[in-house]
C-alpha cells in the first residue's frame, strides 16, 4: 500500500501514488456512501471509470450497485499452458490467419446461434436475459472490441501459453443497463442522498429487484466464462491445424467485474469488484501487461487490506482520444517490431491499445508485492485485437 487517504468517512488505500484527480473524486464518492464498509481500496492500475475508478474495490452493507460492477458484467481473463516449448513466426501468423476464420473480432459476430449446450442454463427463466439471449447465442466464442484481447504468450518456464480477455457482450450490458436505470429510478423516487451525477445508484437487498439482479449478473459471469472457454476452444483448434497435436493444462479463468458475498472482518458484505481480480491465499489468477509488454501468472496473498484482491492488468495512463492525440505512430510500431510482438497497430486509431497507452506493468506489479506473488512471467509473441 503507497498511502491512505483520511479526509472522507472511509478511508481510501492507495496502492499506487499517481491517481488521476477525476478517479481520486470518485474513490471520495464511494468512500463518503452510507452503506460503504470499512474502507475504499484502489489498485496500482486504476484509473477513472463510469461511478466508480476501474481498478477498485466497493464493499457494501444492505444494497448492491449494478454501477459498481458495470456494463461488461463477468468480464475477464482465462490463460492456458501448452506443452509446446517453441513456435516460429511463421507459425504464429498461419494459427492468427486460421483464428480470424473461427472468432469473430470486435463488432463482429456469429451468422448463426452456436451450439447451445455451451450456453448457461437457466435463461428461460431470467426476464432481461432471455431478451438478449438469441444475440446472445450468436456472439458466444466472439472476442468483442476495446482492449479485448488474444494473446500468445511465452512463459518463463518454458512453454507457450494462451490468453484471452473478454466478456459478457451484449447480454451483459443489457442486463446492467436495464438495472442501473431502474435503481436510477428508485433512487430519485425516494430522494437518495445517492444522487444521478454519482451514478452509483443502488438496490436494498431485500427487494425483488436486487435479487433479480444478482441472478441474472451471475448468468452473465457464467456467459462471459462460456465465451472465453469456446474461444479458448478455438485457439487450441487454430493452433493445432498448423503445428500438430500437443497437450493443454487446465484453463485458469478470472472474473475482475462482478459482485459476490463475501467474508471480510468478521462480516457478511457484498463485495462489488470492477476491473480488480481476486486474489484470496494461493488463488491462481492473471495480471496482463499493454499490448507488447509482459503478464503475469499470479498466486494470490490474501490481504485482507484490499479485500483479498489484486490488479486486473496494466491500467491506462492515457484516455482514448488522448492516446490517439498524443501518441506517435511510427514509434509505437518500432517498439513492438523491435520486441519482435506480430501485433494490432496499424493505423492512428488503434494507438488507444498501444503500448503508450497503458501504465508500465513492472511497476504496477511492484505495486502490489502485499497483494499477489509472480508464478509465471509471460512474454508477448502474437495478439489478436477487435
């Protein structure tokens, strides 16, 4: 932890010392909500978001905040080991070429609904969920857009990895839309002191609309999973067409938007965790780096500090239009031709996912020694964007 901040009714903890004053107003929102617990942490890759800084952590008594986990509900992380010690360019650009045939990339999607056995069950029975879930079918196993990603990745140890990093889609936007609008509702109806600009609105547990709401926020984080594994699935296929048969370890998968109960100083909270990762003692997770920079297997310290969680990746330092703005071209393609990384800049538009952008992930990792510990380094040798 870098420092605490003390001027709010909770105290807001740091793990980083260079919070823009935009996420820094927001961290001071959620640590002065009357149903707040304890304190407001904020990981080293913060940075603002909608309602609340992407990279932070909201525990609550009584209510739950759709806002505080957010439109890309069960959005995360899922990476695989192979067994293959090595792979060649040459074979990293046929698997990327046969990939782009079976996964669709950002607005693109599936003709067709997909197998549906893949599908959560349940949905028949969730009002918003079963509106979107024929779009829904037609975008399992499709990457979606923004710093989603498909990595192929060298491990430290040896041998080839795949990561990927997606979400829910349509269906969990849909989902979150329609629940923030009605706690919006709600919340001006009964004149909360939680006002619209905060855009932290929030369900009291007890109602009907608040127990719809996880129910169908945990069929999304359950989608999301069902998207990353098919694609995974695809990966594997791509990969295997052009270098033979080979061996896999068993996926690892993150969420870093989603709200779940939790344990935490003796009490019963409802942890809301929005671009952050739990990391209880000795819980597998992944840290990725900026597009040509390194990730990170990570095992978990459980620090109660920071409600046993830790970063979701490298952060931005830049905005979007900013990094458009601001950055140069030509120096951010020689920076990954000189990494040797077959990457996804080509033209001034996709400078907001180029390296530049992001924060520097050493230094966000050194942020956090107290909350997860490094089992893997993970070096950049092809990716795939939207």
């Amino acid at each position: 932890m870098k420092k605490v901040v003390s001027t709010e009714k909770l105290p807001i903890k740091l793990w980083l010392s260079d919070l823009e004053d935009g996420a820094l107003s927001q961290a001071k929102n959620l640590a002065n909500l009357p149903f707040a617990f304890k304190h407001i942490p904020i990981m080293p890759d913060s940075h603002q978001g909608y309602g609340m800084p992407i990279g932070s952590i909201l525990a609550t008594k009584g209510v739950v905040v759709p806002n505080a986990v957010g439109v890309d509900i069960g959005c995360g992380m899922c990476a695989m080991r192979t067994n293959l010690p090595s792979i060649t360019k040459d074979e990293l650009k046929k698997t990327l070429a046969i990939a782009r045939t079976l996964i669709p990339l950002g607005f693109n999607w599936h003709e067709e609904a997909q197998d549906l056995a893949l599908m959560p069950e349940g949905h028949e029975k969730l009002e918003i969920v079963s509106r979107a879930f024929t779009k829904g079918a037609k975008q399992l196993g499709t990457l979606g857009g923004g710093n989603h990603f498909i990595e192929i990745q060298k491990g430290s140890y040896g041998y080839i990895w795949i990561m990927i990093h997606s979400g829910s889609r349509a269906l969990g936007y849909t989902v979150a839309k329609h629940y923030n609008d009605l706690a919006v509702r709600i919340n001006q109806r009964f004149h909360s002191v939680v006002t619209k600009k905060m855009e932290l609105a929030f369900l009291p547990v007890e109602t009907k609309e608040a127990r719809d709401y996880i129910v169908e926020m945990n069929y999304c984080i359950d989608y999301a999973l069902a998207n990353r594994k098919l694609m995974m699935t695809r990966m594997i296929e791509a990969l295997k067409d052009v270098v033979g048969e080979f061996e896999c370890d068993e996926i690892i998968n993150k969420s870093h938007n989603f709200a779940a109960w939790e344990n935490h100083f003796g009490e019963n909270v409802l942890v809301h965790r929005k671009g952050a990762t739990r990391a209880y003692t000795n819980e597998l997770g992944m840290i990725p780096g900026s597009q040509g920079s390194n990730s990170y297997i990570v095992k978990g310290l459980g620090n109660e500090q920071s409600f046993k969680s830790c970063s979701h990746g490298a952060g931005r330092k830049l905005g979007r239009k900013a990094a458009q703005r601001q950055l140069n071209l030509e120096e951010e393609i020689k920076l990954l031709n000189r990494k040797g990384v077959i990457h996804a800049i080509r033209h001034a538009s996709d400078l907001d996912e180029a390296t530049g952008a992001y924060k520097d992930i050493d230094i966000v990792m050194d942020n956090q020694k107290d909350l997860a510990e490094i089992v893997v380094k993970l070096t950049p040798l092809a990716v795939l964007k939207g």
